[in-house]
C-alpha cells in the first residue's frame, strides 16, 4: 500500500507516466500502488484470480495477476471492424469472452502485462481508445442507444462526440507508453497546460449521459450530468441538463449515500457544451480532494446546494448564454428496445440481450461470441453497446432480416419474446472472481436467480409486468441498484443488502428493506412482496407507482434510507414525532 494519497500521486505522476514503462520493461507481473493508480486513467484495472488465491496461497505463489482493459466508445458506436478487432484480442491475450458495460464500453479481462501494449495500440489503430475510460476524468459519454433516424437521437450521438473530444487529457504519455509517440488523433496535443484538467486532474470520476424521452435507457439520474434534447418544430433548440447524480456508497458509512441528479435547467443548443465545461471545472476547483469517500459531485451539490452549483456554472459559461427553467418532460423506462425495430430511414436495427452482458459461447448451447463475430465478419453489421450491456446490430437492411435471424438461431441465441420483462432489463456487475472490490457473486449467480423469478412472475401472473431487479457485488453500485424496484447488494459471501422501492423509469431512489439476506432467501423474499402486489395494486399500477402509493418511504434523498431499514427508519419517525431524519 503506497504512502502517497491519490492526489498525491497524480501530482507527482510526470503527466501520468509514473515508472509504468520501466515496470513492465522489468519483467514484473503487476504494478505497484502508484503505477496501478495511474494505469486507471489509461483505461486498466490491475486484477487477480480471487478464485486461485487460497490455493495459491498454500503453495506460496503470488496472486494470479492479470488486468482488465476497457474501450471508450461515445454512444457505444462500433463498426464491425471495431468489434472484430476486440474480439481477436480477447482470443489472442485475454480470456476469450468480452464484457459489455453499463457504460457503452467494451471490458476485455485476463490480459497479462506482457500484452498491455499490444491490447490497447490495436484498439487505438481501430479509431478507438482507452483513455480516460476509467480514473479521475470524465469517462466515456453515454447516449442513447437506439439507432433512430431522427433529429434528436442524430443531435445526441453528435453531442457524444464533441464531448468526448473536449474532454480527453491532453497529457502524451498515453501515445508515448502505448503506442511508440504517434499521437491520437483525438485533439491530444501536449502535457500542460491542460484547460479542462490542470495537472490534478478531477477529484474523482465523472459521468455524462444523455437520454431522449421518453426512454430513460442512459439512467441520465445517476450521473454527474445527465442530459435530455429539447426537440422544437424539428429542431434540437437546447438540453435539459441535470447535476449531482452518483451512486456509489459504504455500508454504514452514513455520510455516503446513493444521490439523483437534480435539475440545473435548460440551455441552448449552442452553448451545451460551455455548460457541460462548466460543471467540470466546478468540480474540478471545488470538489473535496481530502476524502475520496466524499469527493463526487453528487456531495459537492448536496453541500453546496444547486443555487450555488447553477451560479458557479453560469460563470465559466460563454458570454451572453444562461440557463432556463427546466422544460417538462417525462421519462417512462430505463429498458432497451429488445428485438427488431425500424430506424426511420428505410433500416432496421436488431437489439440482442445479452445475459449480465457477457459475450461467450456458453456451454448451455447459447454461443453469443460466435454469433457476434459472424455478423460483424460476414455481414459486416456496425453494433452499439446499451446502457442495459446488450449490444444492437443497426443498419440492416429488410432484405437481409431473416439472414440475420438464421444467424441468432444457429448459434442457439433465444427468443426473447419470451422473456418476462424483469429479465429483459434486469442486470448484475462483474464481482467475483475478477472484482477486487466485490463482497459476494453478482454475475455468476444472478441469471440463475432471475430463473426463480421468472417462474414467480409466471405463477402469479406478472411475466410482462415492469420490474426493474439489479445486484451488484460491493456498495460501489455499478450495476445502478439503488434506483431498481429491488435490488441486492452484496455484503459478505452470499450475503446482501435488500433495498426496495425505486422505479423502472430510474426517476426514484430505493431504500434498505432487509439489512441482510442470505442468497438462497431471496426467492421467497421476492415471492411476498410480488404476492402483496399483485392482490393489492389498482387496476393498470405498476409495482414503482403501487410501492410509491403504499409505502412510508420519506423524502428523497434521506441518508438514513440505505443505511437503516424501512421498520427501522419508521420506528424512529414515530419516536420523533413524524420528523424525519438527515
């Protein structure tokens, strides 16, 4: 463990170079604590085995060291020449499958230090990067998935782009380490000074997201900016942009604690981008930089207020701009359009769930890899990586449908026709054995979980009921649990926080419904509650407006909700008087 703070670190980082050559040049199998901080922001995490460790352990080896490296993708548009090239890489020096994020990237995993430089140059040769798409800058920026041909979704994908290009750290020792000094041809031309970033960089990550409403796909509430296009006689006049959103906490940490953004208000078209520079560098020169625990934006709002975040905003934007009241609008959904849909210009798009978003030829007959590469290869189809970690296959034209269909059913991929709606929108973070972070399992155990769902729903009813269901391994809430109708979290081996209440349109936070639940209690867990549902729900009532209308769940947010359970946070209103806590 280093001595040095993170802060410190970057501050001493020589632009982000550390002493990452001479480490891997030394022949070591992993970085230290300085140089691992640092390969962040060149989109990596060091990474081990933790299935191997005790074995290891016994027989006096070291940790099964490998890494994870992710791709930036804006919108998480590729071509097939793009998903061709990472999927040879995951053949050639990874694990063979690749993970999709929540993020739009591309995750490939168990790559050895040997194979770092090869990794991320043929990423980069593909018009792609890895840079900054972890650490303290502003990671990849969402946008809304669907492929549609119209003037808000075209304007959304432009806006990806043009933040993307910003917001890149101008340092070179990303094209000097990894890809022999040929710089990116992403507007990355010297170390310093650096506008957006000076030489500390942000205090902590930030994330951008951009959603068209009516759907909510980009969860644009957890992010530290989320965006919607104003659409006016067929033109993007402005966007509404929102402030403060972040999910990450500690359990009974009580000063840590899931947050929707809030809303700053509308902007014009042509001064969008200076609004989002300007929320950046507001955080940049007054996030906390002491306590990493505190040191997102959502805290820096929550303290501050958004009186002061809109005025701090306003004064780093360009002259003669201002921000507006928001303008109404209504999100209904955070879900992907599963399957077959028209683009509007005479194109249809396919979106293909893929389960906890994983990309393998899986030995239950379902050969998702296989079937990936033959449409990028044969068909040479683009792709797009969903906020809900599918991946949609656009631009096909009708002709060519049934080709592509044959191509699904070949490879065992499934109906999702089928699907109950909870396990089309449903989702689980890595966690073990990769995730150092990570308490209990998440993606290795939730499909089969979702198996026990879908035979309650069924059972009573509710296969095409709206039920958004999420787990995450740790409390840092990748998988964005703490906006899910129910979600679990992990605590300990097969041990998880239950939190209840939240929405499948992402707009309303959860809280902690059972402090601790065994993994195998959760089936009946859920059975009682959906019981309850489904005799006491009006007629049309979702399960996020009937938990909304029967449920004492208090004003939002309320620290106490996530770290106290609902009998818990009711007995000390009733004590109080009704007076709340926080």
């Amino acid at each position: 463990m280093s001595k040095l703070s993170v802060e410190e670190i970057k501050a001493q980082s020589r632009g982000l170079r550390g002493r990452i050559v001479e480490t891997i040049e030394s022949g070591a199998t992993h970085f230290e604590e300085e140089e691992y901080q640092l390969m962040k922001f060149h989109g990596s995490y060091q990474q081990d085995d933790r299935d191997l460790r005790p074995e290891r352990r016994k027989q006096g080896l070291d940790k099964a060291w490998s890494f994870m490296i992710r791709s930036k993708m804006p919108g998480g548009r590729l071509t097939a020449e793009q998903y061709i090239v990472h999927d040879d890489l995951a053949e050639k020096l990874g694990n063979r499958n690749m993970r999709l994020t929540t993020r739009q990237g591309i995750q490939l995993h168990g790559i050895l230090i040997g194979g770092l430089k090869e990794v991320i140059a043929s990423v980069v040769s593909t018009g792609l990067t890895t840079w900054g798409a972890c650490g303290d800058v502003v990671r990849n920026t969402m946008g809304p998935a669907s492929p549609i041909d119209d003037v808000a979704h075209r304007d959304a994908q432009r806006l990806t782009e043009e933040i993307t290009v910003i917001f890149l750290a101008k340092a070179t020792s990303y094209a000097e380490i990894w890809l022999d000094g040929e710089k990116l041809d992403l507007n990355q031309t010297q170390d310093a000074p650096d506008e957006i970033y000076g030489t500390e960089y942000l205090p902590r990550k930030f994330k951008i997201g951009i959603s068209i409403p009516p759907r909510n796909d980009v969860d644009i509430f957890s992010q530290d900016i989320g965006m919607a296009p104003v659409v006016v006689d067929g033109v993007v006049t402005g966007y509404n942009l929102w402030v403060g959103g972040g999910f990450g906490m500690t359990h009974g940490m009580e000063n840590t604690r899931p947050v929707l953004a809030k809303p700053l208000g509308f902007v014009a078209r042509p001064h969008v981008v200076s609004a989002v520079k300007g929320i950046v560098l507001t955080q940049r020169f007054h996030g906390n930089r002491e306590d990493r625990k505190q040191s997102r934006l959502k805290y820096l709002v929550e303290k501050q207020g958004i009186e002061w975040m809109r005025e701090q905003v306003a004064s780093h934007m360009d002259a003669g701009s201002r921000i507006e009241p928001l303008v109404p609008m209504t999100f209904t959904t955070v879900s992907d359009q599963i399957g077959w849909h028209e683009q509007g210009d005479g194109r249809l798009f396919r979106c293909v769930h893929v389960p906890q978003g994983r990309i393998e030829d899986r030995e239950d007959g379902r050969h998702f890899r296989s079937a990936f590469r033959e449409l990028a290869e044969n068909l040479g189809l683009p792709s797009i990586v969903t906020p809900n970690a599918n991946l949609i296959w656009h631009d096909i034209e009708p002709a060519r449908r049934e080709a592509v269909e044959a191509v699904l059913k070949k490879h065992g991929l499934p109906d999702e026709s089928q699907f109950t709606a909870a396990r089309q929108v449903g989702h689980a973070c890595v966690a073990l054995p990769t995730c150092g972070l990570s308490l209990a399992e998440s993606e290795r155990v939730f499909s089969g979980l979702l198996d026990s769902v879908d035979d309650i729903l069924r059972d009573l009813g509710l296969a095409d009921e709206p039920l958004l269901i999420r787990m995450t391994g740790c409390p840092n809430g990748c998988a964005r649990p703490y906006n899910s109708d129910i979600a679990f979290v992990g605590r300990a081996p097969k041990k998880y926080a239950m939190y209840v209440g939240g929405s499948h349109r992402g707009d309303r936070l959860a809280g902690l419904y059972q402090k601790s639940i065994g993994f195998d209690d959760i089936p009946a867990a859920i059975r009682a509650l959906l019981e309850a549902f489904a005799r006491d729900r009006q007629p049309g009532e979702t399960f996020t407006d009937y938990w909304g209308r029967t449920q004492e769940i208090g004003p939002e947010p309320d620290p106490m909700q996530f770290h106290l359970e609902f009998t818990e946070r009711a007995a000390r209103r009733a004590e109080s008087g009704g007076a709340t806590e926080g």
